[in-house]
C-alpha cells in the first residue's frame, strides 16, 4: 500500500478518477448510532440524566465521566454489520459508566452521514473513500459534510473472485471474454476497474448481476465463470461452495497489485488468509474496503475516548461474535494510520488522545 501521508483532497482525486462511474453511489456498508445526548448538550430528546448500566467496578476509575445515550444503528438484519454492532455497542454499554446504547437496524444507509452530522446519530460505519468524499462534497454528496470525523481503523472488507475449483481460469488476464457475475453496479464498476489495470477492457467481460446466492448456483451450473463475493473476514456462501464444490480465487500479478495500490490507496489489494476457506491453502488478495468507526466532530472528547478505549480493550469480546471483530485493535489502527487511510486531521480529538497515551504513531505528529 502507500504509504506517504495524503490530504483529503489528493486522497479523493485519486478516489474518483477511479471512480467516476460512481458519483451518484456509495458502496459504503454501514453501522450508525443512534440519537446522542452528552454532557451539557442541549436539546436532546433522551434522558442524558439517568445511571450509566452495566460497567464492572474498575471502569469507575479507568474512563472519564461521560453521559452519553442513544441508539446504535448496525446494519441490515443478519449481516455482518449488524452482528457486530450489536455487539460493539453491547461492550460499550456494558464497560462505560455512563454510555447506554440500543442497537437497531438503519433504514438505509444514505442518511447516515446526515445523521451523524445533524446529531441524530453518535455513531457510524463506512468506507474510507466515502467518508473522504462525504468531507469534501463530491461524488454521491452533494454538500461538504465537514464535521464527520473517524474513530478508528476496524477491518480490511475483502472482496473476491472465484471460480470452481477445476477451472481453467487463473489469473486476471484469463477473464477475457469469460462471464462475471456481481452483486451490483457499485461492484462491477470496481472490479472492471481492477481488471483495466490488468489489461482486459470492461466491454471484454460479459457482466451478470446476481446476488451471492445465485452467483454460488450458477458458478456449479456452468452459467458464470467468475463470481464476485465478499472473501474476508467470513462468507458462509463461498464457505459452503469451497466445502462442496471445490473454490480458487483468480490471482492477480504483483506488477497490477502494485500500480493500483498506488493509485487507489483507499480500495487497496488487502489479503484473504490461508485457510479461511475450506481446500484454499495460499494467501489470496483483492480489493478491499477499509471499514472504519466514525462520528461527529461535536460529539464530546471525552465519551468518543472512552468508546475508543472499550472497543480496543473489549475487541475479543466483540471478535467472538464475528470474525470481523477478530481484526479490531492497536495494530489495525497503527496500519491505517501508516498507510494513509486514516489521516490525523479526520480522527476525532478523544480518539487521537487515545491512541497518543498508547504509544501509536500518528503521521505527522
């Protein structure tokens, strides 16, 4: 990845050269949090007065007072992102004194920049790229949203190409003229991107749009000859291909991987380790969308500390839950701040002041 520091202006450029087909779509997948009160705020509709619940005795003493309550938006039901925002806010209720959130599912995911900005929400979680666009007011924004701050570094969302086991496809530049399934134009226009870089033009690929599913159903048909799936952290869909059918991933060469992790460092080739799925036993990479917590600029120091701290310090907890969670922590952090995903001039105050009492490297600094 690359690794100088960027501002958020070069940082978008880059973003949408390669995604000008985009600019009225985010492929953002999110968690957002519910209605905030905190200390001093004003007009706020929950009760910002009543007992923190569920800290343990020692949290007294290890997090500042904070009061902070609301609800967590996670993602749709069943997803990754509900799972594990149901259970980052269960951690966070539980271990801060003074912090009460309800997990519930969003609406959808277009309203949760604004919400985060107007103050309906504490809470959110996006994609790099579309967090630096909603910053600057370009692509699917259509105003600067110049208060959303990160709050740290989660996991590497990897996307995947797949073919059955017994394919004679391989790398990249054996997709040409082969059929692709995907799950959307937001994911086809990034994968075409992807194989542009290898030299196989977009009108060289016969596009198919079919949900995970049907893209499992019709790789074993012989309907498609490639899908596109999430590969990492877990996909039940793709485990219960590779266990009874048989899965590889098409490769990418080095010298591709290289030129566009240069010029696209927030949808960098990121890895799907060894053994995540049944019979692959290589580290295989694609495309990754960098998930990260964010919230508002005006929510108190103090409170996004204190969820900075639970989050880090619970991350086993919540990584029991799902594998996702297993990702969540210092040396996450530290790697997107080094690889320039998370800039120091978007993290909020409470979460810097975090991460500089634990010894991270902040860029620039």
């Amino acid at each position: 990845m690359s690794t100088g520091r960027q501002t958020s202006r070069e940082r978008n450029s880059q973003v949408m050269r390669t995604l000008k087909p985009l600019a009225i779509r985010s492929t953002a997948l999110v968690i957002a949090a519910g209605v905030m009160t905190a200390c001093g705020a004003e007009g706020g509709d929950v009760d910002a007065g009543a007992d923190g619940g569920g800290g343990n005795g020692d949290s007294e003493a290890a997090y500042p007072d904070v009061d902070l309550s609301g609800t967590f938006l996670t993602g749709s039901s069943g997803g990754v992102y509900d799972a594990l925002g149901g259970g980052m806010a269960g951690v966070i209720s539980e271990e801060v004194p003074g912090i009460r959130l309800n997990p519930s599912n969003p609406p959808n995911i277009s309203v949760v920049i604004q919400r985060i900005t107007d103050g309906a929400a504490v809470l959110g979680i996006m994609q790099a790229d579309a967090v630096y666009r909603a910053i600057e007011g370009v692509g699917e924004f259509d105003q600067p949203y110049d208060q959303v701050r990160f709050v740290m570094g989660l996991y590497d969302n990897v996307m995947s190409q797949v073919v059955l086991e017994d394919s004679p496809l391989n790398t990249c530049s054996d997709v040409a003229g082969q059929s692709v399934g995907v799950p959307s134009e937001t994911t086809q226009q990034l994968v075409a991107a992807v194989y542009e870089t290898c030299g196989v033009s977009e009108s060289e690929i016969e596009w198919v749009y079919l949900t995970y599913a049907e893209q499992a159903a019709a790789l074993r048909d012989g309907d498609i000859d490639v899908g596109t799936f999430t590969g990492y952290p877990k996909n039940a869909t793709v485990e219960e291909l590779a266990a009874t059918a048989g899965i590889k991933f098409i490769e990418t060469p080095d010298e591709v991987v290289d030129t566009w992790n240069e010029e696209n460092p927030l949808t960098a080739f990121a890895t799907i380790p060894a053994g995540t799925y049944p019979g692959v036993d290589t580290d295989e990479r694609f495309y990754a969308i960098f998930a990260n917590l964010i919230t508002s600029s005006e929510v108190p120091e103090d409170a996004i500390y204190a969820i900075t701290k639970a989050v880090t310090e619970r991350a086993d907890d919540i990584g029991q839950i799902h594998p996702a969670g297993e990702s969540i922590g210092l040396e996450k952090i530290q790697q997107y701040l080094d690889d320039g995903i998370l800039d120091p001039d978007y993290i909020h105050a409470g979460a810097l002041r975090y991460f500089e009492e634990e010894g991270l490297t902040i860029p620039g600094a």
